[in-house]
C-alpha cells in the first residue's frame, strides 16, 4: 500500500515498524464546544484508513486525544462560574455521541486526556532542559527552537524566513519569537494549574501530543495524522520537541487531510456557513455525511452543499437497495441448480473487490474504492437475477458487505421489510416526477425493475406487483 507522506511530499510504499501492526496518532479536538464538520473530516478518513488497515490483517493501535486543559476552555467555565472539568465533561460525552453516529471505531480507539499526563508532561520538559533546549523565564518554559535539528522539515518552512515574518513584541520574553511555550505559568489564582519545578502551571498544547503519544505509543510511530491547518506549527513543533528530546524520528509518516468548502466558499465563523455535526443531524442521516467526506480523495478539498448531500444521500440508498436485493434473492434462489457460468460471475464479482483495494492501495482513494461499490451493486442488479443461484447472492453480499465496512458505510438503517422499502422507493419517484427530476424517477424506476418489481400507474395512484 502507498500512502503520501507530507515529510518528503511524496507517495511511499508503507512499511510498518513492527509487522503486522500499526501504530497511529491522530490529533483529537480541545473539548470546549461542538465538533464541527471540519473536525469529523479526520476522524472519518484516519478511521477508513485504520479499517482499512484491519480490513489487511493489520493489528491497529490508534490513538486520539482530547485536548481538556486549554485557554479556550479555562475562558469558557470562568465565562459560565463552573469547574474547567464540567465543561471538558460534557463536551467530551457530546463527542462521543457524534463520533458514535459517525460509526467512528470508538472501540478500537485510544482517547488519552492531557490532564491524565501531567506528571509525563512535566517529566517530558524536564528531559528538554537537561539538554539545554528548554528555558524558564518566570515560571513559563519554552522550546527554544535554535536547538531542533531540522525544525522546519515538515512544513517546508525556513525559520530565517520565518523569524523575518514573525510580530516582535518588545516586552516578549522569549529568545526567539518562534519559540513555544512547553509550560504556562498561572496567570491567576483560580485558573486549573498543576504543580511543577517551575511553579504552578499548565502544559502548552503542542507538548500535549508529543507526550501522550510517547506515552502510549512509544518514541517513534508509524503514522501521525491530522487536518491539513495542524501542519504548521503544531506538527512542526511536536517533532522538534519529541526529535530533541529522544534522537529518534517522531513519526515515520505524516499524513495531512485538505479542508471542507461550503458551496465552494471556504468554512469559517465569520462567514456563518460553520456547521456542527448536530446541526448537520437535524438535516441528514450522519450516515450520509460520512459518506460524503468519503466522496472525495482525503488530500483535495471537500465541498458541502445540499444538492451534493441530495446526491449523497442517493449513492447510499443505491447500496441499501443492492444489500437488500441480494438478501432476498438468498431467500427465494435454488439451491440444488449449479450454474455453469458460476465460476465467471464469482471472477466478475470478486473483480470489484480488486479495484477497490487498488484504489485504497493508492493513497488511500476512497472516491474510487466507494466507484468500484457503485459498480458492482449495479452489476448485481443487472446480472444475477437470471442465474437464480444463492451461492453466487451470498458471495455477492459477502463481498458488498466486506467492502462497504472498510468504508464504515450500512450501519444506520435497520432490517425494514422489503415491502416498506418498495413503498419508500415509490413514494420517492412520485416526488421526483412532481419535482420534474425525471432522470431521479427513471433511475428509482430501473431500481425497482431489478428488484423484480412492476410498477402500474393507475388513476388512484402508482400500483406494484412482483414479477
Ligand atoms: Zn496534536
């Protein structure tokens, strides 16, 4: 398998550490709010890539953070008279929900909390002044950067360039303006602080990753992830930290996903097209936007609009309805009768499982991989009616159903009966035809043909008979 590497900007084979296993990070949210769409992005392509790599035979450890001591979230339980903990609490338990109607491995996954660490954290910064590269002006502590190897190695960037370019306050206590703070002094009295060698305090965000996922996962990992604005200077400081302090490579390969547009605008507060996946809910099945973040290669931009969730939404009644179709033609095929084009329709079947791990082998392409479903749904449709063999149906839903839970996709809708589905369907082309969406009313009507379905338009409405 290939995946891009930010590190070299390239597309390497992947070859783990220790085989047969995986060691991944992704950094997680500062819980003090909603997660918005742009945050569900990550999670959803990191989970397909660990469901993927599982799908391989790959023993995953995945880990992702919540970040629950931050200024944000300090302002935030002042702003409210409550304790930091009952915010972090709540926004925590609003995660997992979402992350939950996500179908996010929450099982498989790791969630380590930056309070948890405090004592590594201290233990971490310690380490970095033992080796000259960390200085306590007053009781805050920062990385002084000159003593990073490479620092600048991931973004690309040139710290002469960037040092030129950065605001030089005068009162600034820092050697360098690029360095960052390991340790933030208390500003006052009832902020959360932790006791440290430097006075009461807390850890600085980027030193969080750096020390939960050493911690966890050791001093080198195969796979750090992230979005794409994580970058720079998270990332780029989160290796100068760990590489300073251990001598090892961080992360063997770093891997960045593009961002969300919203009607092809870019998303943020101020232009108020910034969703939260519960607004988002209140419209769509989350079904529907996990497939839809799946629409489209993890490193271009993704863009949201109703008519691309319409589309979406459509694609994945399209499965629904292949899932169900082959179901039934389970129940009603004979068994005794041995086809003689078995062995061809098996091939031609297991021929789309190939394209989908070709494309998931590339860099993880799971716009191609969800192509190679759509095609062999429709090859089922069309094809398997007339062999009237169960073995063929099984090993058709056999490989549907392998295939669309690397995608983390059939998960939501319960086992409705055929007969409630059918009606939905038909209750849908009726609103097409209404809507003039006459291809929609063809497309539901072709749907139907496959399934065995006659339609009869009557004076009293649409009537419909199994063939
Ligand atoms: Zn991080």
């Amino acid at each position: 398998m290939k995946v891009y590497n930010t590190l070299r900007r390239s597309k390497e084979e992947f070859v783990p550490l220790e085989e047969g296993k995986v060691k991944m990070y992704v950094c997680g949210p500062t819980v003090y709010n909603f997660i918005h769409v742009g945050n569900a992005r990550p999670m959803i392509v990191f989970d397909t890539l660990r469901r993927y790599f599982q799908y391989k035979g790959y023993d995953v450890t995945f880990v992702s953070n919540f970040t629950d001591i931050d200024d944000k979230i300090i302002l935030k339980a002042k702003e409210a008279g409550v304790d930091f903990t009952e915010i972090t609490e709540k926004y925590i338990d609003a995660y997992l929900e979402d992350s939950k109607a996500l179908n996010f491995k929450e099982e498989d996954t790791i969630h380590p909390k930056a309070t948890e660490y405090i004592e590594e954290m201290i233990e971490f910064v310690k380490g970095l002044e033992d080796k000259g590269a960390a200085y306590n002006v007053d009781g805050n502590v920062y990385f002084d950067i000159s003593k990073a190897k490479n620092y600048g190695s991931l973004s690309k960037k040139n710290i002469d360039d960037l040092q030129a370019g950065a605001r030089i306050d005068i009162a600034d206590e820092k050697k360098n303006p690029m360095d960052f703070a390991l340790w933030k002094k208390r500003k006052e009295e009832s902020e959360p602080a932790w006791e440290s060698p430097w006075g009461m305090g807390r850890p600085g965000w980027h030193l969080e990753c750096s020390v939960m996922s050493k911690a966890i996962l050791g001093d080198t990992m195969d796979i750090h992830a992230g979005g794409e604005d994580l970058e720079f200077p998270h990332h780029e400081n989160e290796i100068a930290q760990s590489e300073t302090l251990t001598g090892k490579p961080f992360a063997r390969n770093w891997m960045h996903n593009s961002m969300i547009t919203v009607d092809n605008e870019k998303m943020s507060k101020s232009k108020g097209n910034f969703f939260t996946i519960k607004d988002i809910a209140k419209h769509y099945d989350l079904e529907v936007l996990r497939l839809w973040l799946l629409s489209t290669h993890y490193r271009n931009p993704v863009n949201f609009s109703d008519e691309i969730m319409e589309q979406t939404k459509n694609g994945l009644d399209r499965i629904y309805n292949g899932k169900s179709y082959l179901e039934r033609l389970i129940e009603t095929a004979d068994v005794s009768e041995l086809q003689e084009n078995e062995k061809e329709l098996k091939e031609k079947i297991d021929s789309y499982r190939l394209s989908f791990e070709k494309a998931m082998d590339d860099d993880l392409n799971t716009a191609d991989g969800l192509s190679a479903i759509y095609e062999l749904v429709r090859f089922t449709n069309g094809h398997l009616k007339e062999t009237n063999s169960k073995a063929i149906a099984e090993f058709a839903l056999e490989t549907l159903l392998k295939l669309s839970d690397v995608l983390g996709i059939l998960y939501s809708r319960g086992e409705e009966t055929l007969d409630e589905e059918i009606e939905k369907l038909i209750e849908e082309r009726t609103q097409a035809r209404l809507d003039k969406n006459y291809q929609r009313a063809d497309e539901i009507r072709d749907q139907l043909d496959a399934m065995g379905i006659e339609l009869k338009d009557t004076s009293t409405g649409v009537e419909w008979v199994k063939k």
